[in-house]
C-alpha cells in the first residue's frame, strides 16, 4: 500500500509564494516518477512539474521560471516551490508518484491553492 500526503496549500495574494510538499510511505520500493498535476474548476487536471529518478525534470509552459520541482531522496518526498503566482494558477494541486515495481501511479489527496487579492 503506498500513502501520499500533501501539505503546503492555503490562500495567498497574486505574486506571492507557496510550497507544496509530498511525503510518500508504505510499499515505495524503486520510486521512479515523482510530480504535481492541478485541476481547476471546469477543467481537465494538467500536468505542472515531474521529475525522474535521475533529476531530469519538465514543467509546463505557464509555469516555467515560477515554479521549481525538487525531492529528497531519502525522505522520498516531493516539493514545489511556486513563486510569482497568479490568480490562474488557482486549483487543487495533486502529488502524483509513478513506481516501477507496482507500474502504477499513485495520487494524493489534493491541496487546494488559491491566488487572490
């Protein structure tokens, strides 16, 4: 069983700052994917940032030169260090993790980020 919990989420003004944190737990052997996805009301979840076993990461477009993927290895634990935020980056931000020994995905419950003034 594998378990992923998201913390880091909350309310903040247009240009601000947030950090998203995953902790992952249980059966994690040969962690390979690591990422966040968001959905906005009305629209389809989309991928923000991965990163692979090997550090090789990839953002997208609306969100390069804001925000940045890092983990800890040894905490097998995912960040997200959003900066510059706008008020579209509003959503629920959901921590995903790809294992190579199950071939599945695995998500997390959600955050909810909200930009506004």
């Amino acid at each position: 069983q594998v378990q992923l919990v998201e913390s880091g989420g909350g309310l903040v003004q247009p240009g601000g700052s947030l950090r998203l944190s995953c902790a992952a737990s249980g059966s994690i052997f040969s962690i390979n994917t690591m990422g966040w996805y968001r959905q906005a009301p009305g629209k389809q979840r989309e991928l923000v940032a991965v990163m692979d076993r090997g550090g090789i990461t990839n953002y997208a477009d609306s969100v390069k030169g804001r925000f940045t993927i890092s983990r800890d290895y040894t905490k097998n634990t995912v960040y997200l260090h959003m900066n510059s935020l706008k008020p579209e980056d509003t959503a629920v931000y959901y921590c995903k993790l790809f294992l190579i020994a199950t071939m599945r995905d695995y998500w997390g419950q959600g955050t909810q980020v909200t930009v506004s003034s």
